[in-house]
C-alpha cells in the first residue's frame, strides 16, 4: 500500500472516530431530549403588574367537561368575568399567582411523547381530539392589556419522587417538563372574592326568628307556618316556652350563620337592585320573573318572600340581618345538581333595637348602609349544607 493510500485510510478512520466520540461522549454534544433543559419558558415576562386577564381552565373527570374560569380587569378593577363580572376583593392573589409563573424553568426533561401526556396529567382540557377523559390537565393563560399571551401553560400531576415538583407542558407542543413550582391557580369562586356574607358573631347575636312556609301565589296567603324563636342571653340560648333544647343544632346553626360563606353570585336586574339601595323594594315585570326564577316572589301588598322560607337575625348594634331562601340554583353544564341555594339577603338598621341590647347605635347604622349597598345587586349562593343547617324547624330545636 503506498504512502498516499495510507494518509487517506488513517484519515477516514480519524474522521470516523471523530463522529462517533460526538455521539457517545456526554460532554460533547447535548442530546436532543434535552436541548432546551434549564432554559425558561416565557423569558421576557418579567413583570407580574402587566397582567390583565387570568384564564384558568380546569377539567372535571366526573363530569367529564372543562371548568372556564377567567379573572380580568377592567376599567380599573378586577372582576371575575366567568361569574357575571363579581368583584375581587382579595387583589394579592391576583399578584401572587402571576408571580408564581414568572421565571419557570424547564428544569427537567421528561417526555417527547404525545403518548405520555395522560400519564404526566397534561392534556389540554380544552382538547376535542383526544378521546380520553383522563390525564387532562388545567390550562392557565396570562394575557396583558392587549389581550396578548404572556404565559400558557398545561400543569399536570405533581412529581411523586421530587416534592414541590409538578409536570407541566406548553400548549401546542409535545414535550414534557417537570417543573419545580408551587403555583396552583384556583378555579374557585371562594378563593377569589370575600366570600364571607355578613360575618355575624355568634357574640353579637340577639334573637334568631326562623319561618318556614308554603306560598299560595294566587291568594298570596302562607300555609303549613313553621316558627322558631331564639333569644340568646348571655352564651346561652332561649326559646319561650321550651324546657330542653337540642343545644349542638342551634350551635352548628349559630356558628354556620358566623362563617356563612357564598359559593357564587347571579347578578339582579339593575332596577331591582337599585330599588334596594334606596330601601324601597320597586319590582318591574323584569324583577318579578328573575325573583320567580330564583323562588322569591312579592305579595300583593308588597311583601317579599322566598319558597323556601326565611330567617331573620338581631344583633347588639341595631342591625338585622334577612336571609330568605330560594330555588336550587343550577350552573349551566352541570350534569349533578349541586343542591346549592339561592339567597337572598338584607340588612336595615333598628334604632330600637340598638337601644334594647346597648349597641353602638352609631355603628350600626354606618354598617347597615355598607351592607345593604353590598348586598342590593346580587341574589348570592350557598352550599345545600349550610341551607339544612340554617333552616332549622321546631322539630329540630326541641328535645
């Protein structure tokens, strides 16, 4: 072999080993399943003050349909536009949770497979082409002023083996990530607004009424009237006439008044709620079908009352409080009826009574007013327990 085929043969080979050294040596090259390991997802969002509009979308496997949730601003003030534009109150959560998706790393690879998706929990909910119900994720959508996106994001299942970890995949794209985060976006009513009615100390509490009754429409009569009366003196509870109370029932009553919380609102009609700001109770035809709707209904002689009865409660500042209790109220798609109720609630203020029980008649006035501005455009909803645990009957009180 001549001197010229050998240089060319030690060359080939020379090459050869080159290429396969860049394949098998970790240091020099980077395997294409982890070519974007360690980078972040969306760089250039960096500040959590551009964010106008949060759009969770959960996924109910049970129901098997897509929970929209949608958070947004507008003209100034957060709502939550997926509940009829409710206003936020809790406004640092809307800031920590567009915080907690800032700077995400894709900080381990896990899979290039679509077939992986429904194991790591990160199918799009929104996803009409894939056959399955399970393994959907939620989809959390950051969108500034012009309504561009921000951050996209499909969390899925946490990481059994890295605690404070959790699968997690962009829309559109097929790979996975495990991802170290503790963001968990809510798609609860709750958690987003004060979602305490009134807040009534049990200490505060007076007298406790609680009606219930059938309405005859036509005649606007009351039939099969149950009444019970509680007086509260001291930490002890009374009712005229009877000896033995079942006591726990009227605590768990009392204390479900004291942490009453809603888990939604309908908005009234404008001139119905702007009736109840003024203290006049004014109904149009467009006011009497939503109260029917809801089961609440007006007397011919102006009297509003509720299908499912009502309550009234006393406090030691003069203020009282009317819960009135309406119709199941049903959420579109809902497949099982939640038993959830409507409630309808006032507040007026009772110089009388602030005088009787020593309150701070001033405050209480002051309170009324806030309250009954609050109240006036909404008929709100409560849970089916706390509708059986406030709607007590003679029955039940009596020992």
């Amino acid at each position: 072999m001549s001197e010229s085929i050998k240089t060319l043969v030690f060359i080939a080979v020379a090459a050869t080993l080159a290429i396969l050294a860049s394949v098998v040596e970790p240091e020099s090259a980077t395997p294409k399943l982890m070519s974007d390991q360690g980078e972040e997802f969306y760089p250039k969002f960096r500040d959590p003050q551009a964010v106008k509009t949060i759009e969770v979308i959960d996924y109910d496997e049970s129901t098997a349909t897509a929970r929209p949730f949608q958070v947004e601003q507008q003209k100034g003030r957060w709502v939550l536009s997926s509940n009829n534009n409710y206003p936020v109150d809790i406004g640092d959560r809307l800031v920590k949770t567009a915080a907690a998706l800032i700077d995400l790393k894709k900080d381990m690879v896990k899979s290039d497979s679509v077939q992986d998706h429904a194991k790591y929990g990160v199918v799009d909910p929104l996803d009409q082409k894939t056959a399955g119900l399970t393994g959907r994720g939620k989809r959390v959508t950051l969108r500034d002023a012009r309504k561009d996106v921000l951050a996209d994001f499909i969390m899925g299942r946490p990481v059994e083996e890295k605690p404070g970890f959790r699968y997690l995949r962009v829309p559109g794209e097929k790979r996975v990530y495990a991802v170290k985060t503790d963001a968990d976006p809510s798609t609860k009513f709750s958690d987003w607004v004060n979602s305490g009615i009134a807040r009534i100390p049990v200490s505060v509490m007076k007298r406790v009424q609680i009606v219930s009754y059938q309405i005859d429409e036509a005649a606007g009569t009351l039939g099969n009237v149950d009444q019970v009366v509680l007086t509260r003196e001291g930490d002890t509870w009374k009712m005229a006439g009877a000896e033995r109370l079942n006591l726990p029932v009227i605590q768990t009553m009392a204390r479900a008044l004291e942490n009453l919380k809603i888990v939604d609102a309908r908005p009234k009609p404008d001139a119905l709620a702007t009736s109840l700001r003024s203290g006049q109770l004014e109904v149009t035809m467009e006011a009497a079908l939503s109260l029917r709707q809801k089961g609440f209904f007006v007397t011919p002689n102006g009297r509003l009352m509720a299908n499912e009865g009502e309550m009234s409660i006393d406090t030691t500042n003069g203020v009282v409080y009317q819960l009135r209790f309406g119709e199941v109220a049903t959420t579109p798609g809902e497949t099982q009826p939640s038993g959830n109720r409507y409630l309808f609630v006032t507040a007026v203020f009772d110089p009388a009574r602030a005088t009787k029980y020593g309150g701070d008649a001033a405050a209480g006035e002051r309170q009324a007013h806030d309250l009954s501005a609050r109240f006036a455009g909404w008929y709100y909803v409560i849970t089916n327990q706390e509708f059986q645990e406030l709607r007590l009957k003679k029955k039940d009180v009596l020992k």
